[in-house]
C-alpha cells in the first residue's frame, strides 16, 4: 500500500488493493452535492473506474477535493503519460464548526498578500474561521469613513520597543523606524471574498473598551483624558488608557462597528473585552457619576455596560457577539460566545454559565509561544509550546457533562505578533504549529505522534509551495 499524507487525517480512511488508471484524475473525479449527506459530511471513493466526490453542501465539497487533492499525490506514473491512483474510500466530517486562527496585524501590520496566503494555508488544513484582530493599543488597521484620524493618526507608531518586555518595566529602548499600516475597505472586501471562495468565514474584531490607545491618540476626547495627547503605544503590555463611558463614545464606537458590519458579512464579530483596567474609571468623575447612575457596585462593572450598550449594533443587524473570556465576569450578554484564553478552565466557567464557547487556551495554543529552546529561538513572548504539545492538545475538557460540552463549538490557535515584525517570522512560528493543532479541530483519529510525523514531512511541501515559511522538523 502506498504512503498517503493527509493533514489533518480524515475520520475513516481505508485503502484498497488495485489502482485507477487515468490521464487526468482531478479533472475526470465526479463531484456532487447530495441530499443524503448532513451539510459536514462528504465521501471519495476511488474505485478501477474512476473516482466519485460526494458532499452534503459545497464547504463539505470543498473539504473533499482538499483531501482528494492529497490522495491523488500518492499516484504513480504508468505509461502514456497515465498515472495509478491508489484505490480508497473516505468518509469524513469536523468534529468542530469553528476551526479556527487569530491573526494579529494591530501590533505589527501584516501586507495584505500575506493574509491571503495565510487564508491559503487555512483552506489546505480545512480550517474555516481566520478570526482578524485588527485594532490595539500600537496600531488601528481597518478604515472608517467617518474617522479618518483612526488610521491617519491611530495606524502609525513613531518607533517600537526593542528586545522582550518584563512585568513592571518602564524604560525602553526603541528602534527609531515608524511602524504602521492599515487596509482599506476595498482591500478587506477583497480579503473577505477571497476567504469566502474557499468557504473560510472572516471574523474581525475591534477590542474594547480596554486595547484602546490607538483610537484614543487618534480622538483624545474618546479618553477619561481628554486634554492628554496620547501616542499610538509603541510598547507592549496592558495600557491603562481605556475608553470612557460617556454616550458620544458609545456613539463613537456604534458608528464604528456599523461600518465594519458592512465590510465583514461575518454571523460573528468580536468585540475584545480582554485586559480592561478600570483605574481610570475609579478617578473620573464622569465615570463615577456613570456608575451611581447604573447603581453599579465597583468601576469595573462598566465595562459589562459599555460593552452591551455598543454590541445593539450587532444585534440589529442579527450577528452574534464574540468575546474574550473576561466577559464572562462582566455581565455581558447571554448569547455571547466566549474565546476562553486564559486557561481551558475558564472555558469550563464560560459552558457552566451556559454560554457557547471556542476554546483557545494560552497554554496549548498560543503559538507566539516559545517551541524550542529559547537559546535557539527567536525571541518570543515566553512559554513553550512544541510541537507535540500541540498534537497532545483536547480542546473539550472532561470535566463538563455532556450537556456541557455540546456548548464546545470550536477551538482556535492564536498569532499574536508582539515578537514578529513580518511574514518570515509569523510564518515560522505558525507552522507546522497549525498542521497539528488541524487535526485536533478536525477530530482526525489521534494516532501516535511518530505516525503524525511520517505524514507531516511530506505534507511541509506543500505549505512551501504556497510560499509561506515554517519552522523545519
């Protein structure tokens, strides 16, 4: 039998004794969309007479040729110019409807023909969301018409900090080089269109009311200072520059998101609500008076207020609210879904209070994480996360019922990109990183990590072919 390098695995493959025998086996393969099938499942078989793809919609059909794609590979040449394609049944389906990858482009702008290779990348391993972080606290990356200062002023940084930042520190170094970018509106339409064709859904987030200084040097008065000029941060961290919770910049941020609704025709849009101090809120006046008003019991209670006053927008428009697993202490909205990146603990907190959650666990799969030693490294933000580690990965944890654990609907790995200033390095520490953690949202058979490997080395020649880096074996 031949050696076939599916990545991620398929849930049931067998191989049969024979070969088909054809000129052109992408081209002569029948495909169709059946009823029979759910819209997850498809087939192949490859039979002596020919080969037959068959799914329960056209994202599943598209799974099917990505995986057929990668059988055919193991065809051998026979004479005429004809090639022998291993006979084989396939019956698949994703354990996961959300199978996803943060990008990070707020903290280093990232070229638009890159996102679309990235989104390349997710099609070859079936993955289905590329959840866009595109606003923080050292750059703002999506135009908005009505605040042209968000990316005249918010996209640019005058220079960045150099070498790894530790807890506490206030001096820096910097490189003196202005950073900055942003994408226009016809560029993430094309973006979006170009994922979509591949049946990937873009899911783009603006981070509030904490992650905010970029908007905030753009429009002082979004600030609880609003006769401070602030910069774009050009270090990393948590910045205590939050917005405020005054009604224009409720009002701010609604104008904001409805022009982002008419890029993005995602169902979902993510709304941050990570990393949010409140001091500033605990010395504003305004804000304390806010806080009397709602009979709020501490400061930072308004940020479950804020955030549910500015997510009407997506309401209206019936999308669904997608949040860092912070909301869940802030009284945010019950239908929120809930990206658990703490721990897979908090994803135990966020099913038990009922929300549906993806589970993106900083300790499993936060690849800006160190995968080898970090004498041999580049610089990462810390941790270690090898490769193995990411193949070892479970996202449902056991302790839920099965109640509980129906309210898993994905998982997802993130680049935040602190420590990578372009595609080369994003590239390396992404891959092959995402081949394993594919099969973990697939649900492909967890087999032993030796025989994950006899498939990943051939399948690294693929990912080279769409001209993205990665970290070699």
């Amino acid at each position: 039998m031949p050696d076939i390098a599916i990545v991620p695995a398929p849930r049931e493959l067998t191989l049969h004794e024979g070969r088909w025998t054809t000129a052109d086996p992408v081209g002569e393969a029948v495909r169709d969309v059946v009823e029979n099938l759910d819209a997850t499942e498809y087939r192949i078989e490859i039979t002596t007479e020919g080969a037959r793809l068959t799914a329960g919609s056209e994202d599943a059909l598209r799974h099917a040729e990505t995986t057929y794609a990668q059988l055919v590979e193991a065809a051998e040449p026979v004479e005429d110019g004809k090639v022998a394609v291993p006979l084989a049944h396939v019956a698949d389906a994703p354990r996961f409807g959300w199978r996803g990858m943060m990008l990070d482009v707020a903290r280093h702008f990232m070229p638009k023909e890159f996102v679309l290779k990235i989104i390349d990348v997710l099609a070859l391993h079936r993955l289905n969301v590329l959840h866009f972080h595109l606003t923080d606290d050292q750059g703002w990356r999506v135009e908005i018409e009505a605040y042209p200062r968000l990316t005249e002023v918010g996209a640019w940084r005058d220079h960045t900090m150099v070498g790894r930042m530790s807890h506490g520190q206030t001096e820096f170094e910097y490189d003196g080089t202005r950073h900055g970018g942003f994408y226009t509106k016809d560029e993430l339409r094309e973006i979006v269109a170009y994922a979509a064709e591949r049946g990937i859904t873009v899911v783009p987030e603006i981070d509030l009311p904490g992650h905010m200084q970029a908007a905030i040097a753009a429009y002082p008065e979004l600030g609880n200072h609003p006769d401070r000029q602030l910069t774009v941060r050009p270090y990393w961290g948590i910045s205590e520059d939050v917005l405020n919770v005054n009604d224009a910049t409720v009002e701010f941020v609604k104008t904001v998101l409805r022009e982002v609704l008419e890029i993005f025709p995602s169902p979902y849009v993510h709304l941050g609500g990570d990393e949010c101090p409140s001091v500033q809120w605990a010395e504003s006046d305004e804000a304390q008076k806010r806080q009397a008003e709602l009979g709020l019991d501490e400061p930072g209670q308004l940020q479950g207020w804020f955030t549910a006053q500015v997510a009407e927008v997506l309401a209206e428009e019936g999308r669904r609210l997608v949040g860092w697993d912070e909301m869940v202490e802030t009284d945010c909205p019950k239908d929120a879904v809930i990206m658990a990146w703490r721990s897979a603990q908090r994803g135990v907190v966020a099913a038990k209070a009922g929300h549906e959650v993806v589970m993106a666990p900083c300790e499993s799969v936060y690849f800006d994480y160190y995968q080898g030693d970090p004498e041999t490294e580049p610089l990462a933000i810390g941790g270690n996360i090898p490769l193995e580690k990411v193949y070892d990965f479970e996202p449902v944890p056991a302790e839920l019922s099965e109640e509980e654990k129906a309210l898993i609907v994905g998982t997802q790995c993130q680049i935040w990109t602190e420590y990578m200033e372009g595609p080369e390095q994003v590239g390396y520490m992404l891959l092959p990183r995402l081949s394993a953690f594919a099969e973990r949202a697939w649900g492909s058979p967890k087999v032993s990590y030796d025989e994950f490997l006899g498939r990943l080395r051939p399948h690294l020649a693929r990912i080279e072919k769409l001209g993205v880096n990665y970290r070699p074996l």
